[in-house]
C-alpha cells in the first residue's frame, strides 16, 4: 500500500506564465494580484500585540494561497474568478486582522461603485471585531483615512459611494441587502443557517460578488459550517471541482500525533509569528493532564472536527483523591448538597460536600445512593454492573419495590441531617417538585439547578482543578468512582462545559450531584473555600 496523500492546503491551481490562459480560458492578472498585496504593506498596519505599528506584511502562505489567487486569477470577462473563500485555520493565526485587510482592499481598490460590504458573525460583538480591527487600521493610515470616513459600526468611501457595515443577528432585516463582498467570521458558531441564507442570496445582483468564510473547526456535523468543510475538503482531495470556490483549509489530520510539535506547524502556518510555541506546549501539556481539554486543543488549535463530548477524567486522577472521608469524623460539620434523582426506576444520588476547616485540609465528599430493590437482580444481569454486591457491602440502600421510594429518600435526609449541618441542597428542577417541596417544609434550603453549560461548566471545571490538586477527599467509594468513570463531557463552542447523560456509557448520577454540590460551595459565604478565593481552570 502507497504512501497516504496530504491534502493540499489551497484549491488554486498555480498560475500559468503572463499573457496565457488556461483551456478554460481563465487566466491570471499579476499586475492586479500584486497590487492588492502592495496594499497591506503600503497603506495597513498592525494595530496589536508586539508588531503593532508595523507595516503589515503578508505572510508567503497570505500571499500565495490567499491574497494572490483570490484576486490575480480571472475569468474570460476580466472579472474576479472567485466567487467563494472558505479559509479554515486554527486559532491566532491572524484571521481577523487578514480578514480586516481583505474588507479594506476591496473597499479601496475594487472601484466598484455603491459597494456594500458587510461583516457578520454568530452575534453583532463577534461580527465587529474584524470592522473595529479594520477601522483602526484606516486611522493609523493618513491616505485611507483622507478618503474615508469612519462610524462606530460603518466605514463610508465617498469617491465609490462604498460602504463597510457590521451586521447585527436580526435575520428579518438582511433580506434586500445589495452585497458586493461578505465577511462571516467564525462560521462554526452559527446555530441555524438563517442568515447564512439570507446573505447568501444578497450578492446575486453584483457584477463580481465576494463570499468570505472564515472559521476555525467545529464539531457539529449538521451546521452549515461542517457542510461548507465538507464542500471544501472535497474540492482539496480532487473528488469534486468547482472553478468558483477557494478552498483554503489548514489542519492536522486526525491521525496525527497531536502532541508533536510537527503536527502543530502542519496546521498553524503562522506558528512562530503570531502563534508562539511555547503557548502551544503549554496548552498541549494541559490537554495530556485533562482530557475534557484535548478535543478543545485539538479543535482551536489543530484545526480537527472534533465530537462535543469527550471522556471527563484521565486515568488515574479520581483514584489520587481517595483520601478518607469518614462519616463519624464529619459529625456535627457544615456540608453541602447536591440531589439527583433521575427518573423513578434509576438510581438516585444525594452528595454532600463539607466546609473545610484549614486550608490544609481536603475537601471531604459523602454520597448516598438509592435504587429499586426488585429491579437490582436484572439490572445486574443486563448491565453487568454489581448493583447486589454494593447492595449487601451497604454502598447503595434499596427501597423496597420496583421504583425509587420517595419517602425512604425524605427519611434519609432527615436522618443525615441530624448528624450533619446540611446548610444548602442544589436539585435539578425537573421531576422532584413534589419531594423537593417536602424537604423544603422539612427545614431543608433547596435550590433548584439548571443543568446546561450556564450553570454547570464553572462547578465542573472547578471539580477538576480539585482532582488535579489532588484536594478532594472522596474515601475511594466504589460507586462513585464506577460514576466518576463514566463520565463523558460535552462542550459549546465558547468551551464551556457539562456532563452528558446521553453520551456518558453508564450512569453518572452521583457526578452530577457532587457537581451541583460544589457549585453551592463555591457560593458558600463565609468558608475558608471563599476566603482563598475561587480558582478556575
């Protein structure tokens, strides 16, 4: 078997000599391909970081696979080729100020009278950080910012009647735009293709319309972002052709070796100028620690679709917590909880989480489970779990019948709270209103919980620094720990985080109730947890 074939990183075919043309009749312009690339370096400068005030000079993959084909190929008319950019890159490898200088050059040099120009993103704060990139370029230039005259969210060129406007994410009001150029940043994040549509249609009146598409991978495979990727990687592989679309895609391949420094320059092209190893190195180091992180490392920074959901511990980190955590020595201690009752035929979960007395002392965990005593038999049977052993060893209490009793929960609680000061409970707001009601007339403080990436990501990040810090105190507690190994994480496109029941292979029940439980102890007043001030991953 051959060698396996990389796939080209830029669709472009390479120019043919001056004065000739392809059989297709394209042909390349090299006096208009090296005019927009004098532009950056004599009119744009850099506007941040250690290079700002510098004349920016494109960098050869810039100027080859982008800048150059993108407006030196032409078609037999003499307009622009290209219609299509799809530029996928990973994470600080200067998109945006790229993507502020191709806005300004179009604006500029294209001449094309009454052109409207239009940023947009997911939401109107991502859209304007490559117009506000590109506004304080013009002002840094004494010859743009002569022929220009700038707004907060608009650029007006009066010799064309141009026009450069930050769009917001009202859909409603993009229909009936007269497009010449569109720049949508962060493709991935877009959660419907409704203005994606809607500006796709908006060029349709323009001599030579541009459609520019920057993104960094993602992972959901039903956006029109993984549609436009898929588009574009067949274009690259020669499996479909299409004369209109610059495919423009740098990444590793997901059989690369994602810790290899080799890898990280095959899918970071400006690695070395804006993107700096030793901030790779240290952000690969904290994706071998956690493997919540390393589909984020692998998605930001190599540039590899990913799944959302990954393993949430790496081996190894929950068995160093298992510290003692006993019972009778918490007698009389502040806790916290967190309660998770699942459905009525599952297992139920209560995790209490006690307040520390020094800052030496680990954080102490104890939970309590609950399961239905005439389902046990064929939950073993068909899990292959051993529900019965932890049943007879007393890690799990059975309530008679064949779902959860309620009833035998309240009792316990109280029970707990006799030997224990449970100062809060954290509950997930669905299906246990009527015990939660109950517990709430029993004297108990109840918080109802959400369980999306808002309100779970800070506990469960937090959990993690813990485990790592190895300042968890959990006892080694069998079902806990089959739980904690369990765990599959899912992660937004803004990298925040929660546990994820459906991805999870088993249950993860008394996971999420510690969760719940740290999260009011991050909220505790009062505690020494407080006093050293909260500390996130």
């Amino acid at each position: 078997m051959g060698a396996r074939k990389t796939r080209p990183v830029c669709s472009a075919p390479s120019p043919p000599p001056q004065g000739k043309a392809t059989t297709e009749g394209y042909w390349f312009d090299y006096e208009e391909a090296d005019r927009y690339c004098d532009f950056f370096a004599q009119h744009l400068t850099h506007v941040k970081g250690e290079k700002a005030g510098a004349p920016l000079m494109l960098e050869p993959w810039e100027r080859e696979h982008l800048i150059r084909p993108l407006f030196g190929w032409k078609r037999p008319d003499g307009t622009r080729r290209y219609r299509t950019a799809y530029i996928e890159i990973p994470k600080k490898n200067g998109k945006s100020t790229l993507g502020s200088g191709i806005a300004l050059a179009v604006g500029f040099c294209d001449h094309e009278p009454g052109a409207e120009i239009y940023s947009a993103a997911a939401d109107r704060d991502q859209a304007a950080i490559i117009f506000d990139i590109g506004g304080q370029m013009r002002t840094a230039s004494p010859a743009l910012a002569k022929r220009s005259t700038l707004f907060r969210r608009s650029l007006y060129i009066p010799r064309w009647g141009t026009v450069w406007k930050v769009l917001s994410s009202d859909v409603r009001t993009k229909h009936g735009l007269n497009a010449h150029v569109n720049l949508f940043d962060e493709l991935h994040a877009q959660p419907n293709r409704e203005l994606f549509d809607a500006l796709d249609g908006a060029v349709a009146a323009r001599r030579q319309p541009l459609k520019i598409y920057f993104t960094t991978a993602g992972f959901d495979r039903t956006s029109i972002c993984w549609e436009m990727h898929d588009y574009a990687d067949k274009i690259l592989r020669g499996v479909l052709r299409d004369d209109y679309f610059l495919a423009v895609i740098y990444a590793a391949d997901a059989k690369d070796d994602w810790t290899d420094p080799k890898t990280w320059a095959k899918a970071n092209p400006n690695l070395g100028v804006s993107v700096k190893l030793d901030f790779l190195a240290a952000a690969c180091r904290e994706a071998q620690q956690k493997p919540a992180a390393q589909n984020n490392f692998k998605r930001l920074h190599l540039n590899i679709w990913t799944s959302a959901e990954t393993k949430w511990l790496a081996h190894g980190v929950w068995d160093k917590n298992a510290f003692p955590a006993d019972e009778e020595a918490l007698a009389g201690r502040e806790c916290v909880g967190g309660l998770d009752l699942a459905n009525s035929i599952d297992i139920a979960a209560f995790v209490r989480v006690f307040l520390r007395q020094s800052v030496d002392e680990p954080i102490k965990v104890l939970p309590t489970f609950w399961i239905p005593k005439d389902n046990i038999r064929a939950r073993v049977l068909r899990d292959r779990v051993p529900y019965d052993a932890w049943v007879r060893d007393g890690w799990i209490i059975a309530t008679e019948g064949n779902v959860i009793d309620f009833a035998a929960i309240r009792r316990d609680l109280n029970a707990l709270a006799a030997r224990t000061s449970i100062r809060e409970i954290a509950f997930d707001r669905w299906g246990a209103s009527k015990l939660t009601t109950e517990l709430t007339e029993d004297g108990f403080t109840m918080i109802q919980m959400g369980q999306g990436y808002a309100s779970m990501s800070a506990p469960m990040k937090e959990l993690y620094r813990m485990l790592l810090k190895r300042e968890l105190a959990h006892g080694g507690h069998p079902v806990l720990r089959w739980m904690a190994d369990n765990v599959m994480a899912s992660m937004d496109a803004a990298g925040n985080i929660k546990p994820d029941k459906e991805k999870s292979r088993e249950k993860i029940d008394g996971l999420v109730a510690l969760i719940m439980a740290i999260d009011r102890l991050m909220r505790t007043s009062g505690s020494v947890y407080e006093q050293q001030g909260l500390r996130f991953l």
